[in-house]
C-alpha cells in the first residue's frame, strides 16, 4: 500500500533499497516515476516536445462532436482511452488537447522508466484539467466551491500545466541525485493479502515494513483515479468494477465474523440493526482483509525479524465510531506479533475523509509490530 510514494522517495534518499506494491496501478506508477530519477533535462525538454508537436490549445469554442473523432484516433492509435462520461468531467477543448498532447507522448520511444516519468507528468495534470475538484481528497465530484470558479470562466491550459509538473518533478529528481547514495526502489502491483508471496519470489526479506491502509470513511481510490486510469491506460474503463472489487473491504464474498474483533462485531451488529447491510458487510470484509494481510506482515517479519510501523486513524460509518487501531493491534496480536502503540497526532487536513460534515477522524495513530519470535 504505497500510496503516492513518500516512504520509497525518501528510503532512496537515504541510501536504502527496498520493494513496494499496491494494488492500485496509478499508485504503481507514481511510486517507479518519483523514485527512481531520469534526467530532469531531458523530461523538461521532451515535454516541451510534446506541447509544440501537439499544437495546443484547441480553443473554447470546440464542439462535442469534434472532440469526439479526436477521442477516436486516440483509442484506435493507442492504449490510451477516454474516461467514462468524459463531456461530464472534461470540456471539448480539453478532451481535444489531451488527445493531441497522449498521441504525442505515444510516439516517443524512450526505456520504460523514462516512460513513467512522462505519464506521471500527465497524471498530475488530469484532474486539474477536469471539472472535478483539484483540492479535495475525499474522491472524484464536481465541488461548490469548483462550481463558483468553473462559472466565473475558469480556462484550462494543459500546455502550461505539463511544463509546470515536469518542472517541478525534475526538481525532485535534481535533489534525489545530490544524495551521495541512491536506494533502489522495486515496485510491483500486487495484493499486499499475498505478500509474503512477493517477498519470497524476490528473495528479500524486508527488516523495515511501513504502509498505511485506507480508510473505509476516507478515499475511494478506484473512484477518485478513473480518469487517470483511462486517460493513462492503466485500466479499460470497462474493467472499473474489477479494480474496485481488488480493494479492502470491497469484494463481493459474504463476509466472515467469527474471527473478528469484539469492537467491529459489535459495529456490525449496530449497521445492520440500523438497516445499513450493505455498510455492514463492507465494514466485515474490510477486517477481514486487515487480518490477511497483518497475517503477510507477520510472515515476513518473523523471516527478516524486523520492525512494522502501521499509520491509521479510527474510522467512522453512519455515525458509528470505528477505533481501527485497536482493532489491528488485537489482529497482529493473534497474528504472533507484538503489538504497541508508538506514537499519536492530530491529522492537519481532515477534509480527505467522508462523511464531509461531523465525526471526522481527528487523530491518527502509529502502530509498532514486531515478531514475537
């Protein structure tokens, strides 16, 4: 569980190799793109490429219809694809330039990490190109706030906006090659339920885990990424629903409560009394899930006897409060690890959570395991 890449940009940084995998592919590929540094020269340079070459911009006054044959040589040329309701999120224009701007970007040959690179430049500009509110974490929707400065004839630049993050990303890469050693970052989209599996195929045992679940009340990642998923080939708009089935708490197996802890079962029986089934079921399956992969953690912490450190926050559902970390530390508990609690904070931007009003997690919580062994 990765995320946007923090953990392995500054283990680089410090000299450290490690290995690190997600289940969400554009978590995958920010992760390769921020850790591991092309020349920042020649991503400025290539960007700039691409924006002379796709003659941006199209122009406001660009018809649907127009954007539409644009949308189709792009699929027909390439892997990349237009989202679902696209007129919803993008404006013509835009959907004209992001078409020109990725057939470009097709036609570049360069290594595989170079390639990353480039699409990471794009994925940081998708969604301030989009209707979609930029600022806010909690998912994918068109804001108040984003409404009032959409209706005040906010006009989207995407040439501007790629020079912008490549600069930016080439700063990251000039200060990544000042370290007197740089770490190696191995990167894998894979199930963290089978992770030990990973570990074993790699024959590397990790002594340091770090990783942070989601949250049932904060992102729904495979909701907030479909436009990047599209637009980037990351995933066919088609299979949308299988990527979100692969995350916790989201597939469709009737869930087990038996092993669950007495704080979430209680919780269950509260969801379903309040007729909330649906939540009920998430809320089983998403521990469920925990205890999978807190069991994987176990496995390589007991080969490697090496350190986990855990970062959650106490979820909440429907006005029922959730202490997820209680919960976990009971679960790594009957995995065989030692289970404490090592730090506390205030969370700064409690905004990247549902519900939007109210029984916001306000502190998150570090938990330290370590084999018993």
């Amino acid at each position: 569980m990765v995320g946007s890449g923090t953990v392995a940009v500054e283990a680089v940084a410090a000299g450290r190799s490690g290995i690190y995998s997600d289940i969400d592919p554009l978590c995958c590929l920010l992760t390769r793109a921020k850790a591991r540094p092309v020349d920042p020269q020649w991503l400025l340079q290539t960007i700039q490429l691409i924006v002379k070459k796709s003659h941006l911009f199209s122009g406001i006054s660009t018809k649907r219809s127009e954007a539409r044959k644009f949308i189709c040589d792009l699929e027909n040329s390439t892997d990349f694809r237009a989202p679902p309701d696209v007129f919803r999120w993008f404006r013509p224009y835009v959907v004209v330039d992001l078409c020109r701007a990725l057939s470009s970007l097709a036609d570049i040959e360069c290594s595989q990490r170079r390639r990353d690179a480039l699409l990471a430049t794009f994925a940081g500009v998708i969604r301030r190109l989009s209707r979609a509110d930029p600022s806010t974490s909690s998912g994918l929707e068109v804001t108040s706030v984003r409404r009032k400065v959409l209706q005040g004839g906010l006009r989207f630049n995407l040439a501007a906006e790629l020079v912008r993050k490549a600069t930016m990303l080439g700063r990251g890469y000039r200060e990544l090659q000042r370290a007197q050693k740089i770490g190696k970052a191995s990167v894998f989209r894979h199930d963290t339920r089978h992770w030990s599996a990973l570990c074993r195929d790699r024959e590397t045992w990790p002594d340091l885990v770090i990783t942070s679940p989601c949250y049932i009340s904060a992102i729904e990642y495979w909701r907030r990424h479909k436009l990047e998923y599209a637009w980037l080939g990351l995933v066919p708009p088609e299979n949308l629903s299988e990527v979100k089935h692969t995350f916790l708490g989201m597939g469709d197996e009737k869930p087990e409560l038996a092993n669950l802890p007495k704080c979430i079962k209680d919780s269950y029986l509260n969801l379903c009394n309040m007729g909330r089934n649906v939540q009920a079921k998430v809320l089983a399956r998403y521990f469920n899930d925990s205890r999978s992969w807190l069991n994987e953690v176990a496995a390589v912490l007991n080969r490697s006897n090496g350190w986990s450190y855990i970062i959650v926050g106490s979820n909440t559902s429907h006005g029922i409060t959730l202490n997820t970390p209680l919960a976990l530390q009971e679960i790594a508990t009957s995995a065989g690890l030692i289970a404490s609690i090592f730090m506390r904070y205030r969370i700064k931007n409690s905004f990247m959570q549902y519900p939007t009003k109210n029984n916001r997690i306000k502190v998150e919580t570090v938990l330290e395991l370590r084999s018993s062994s």
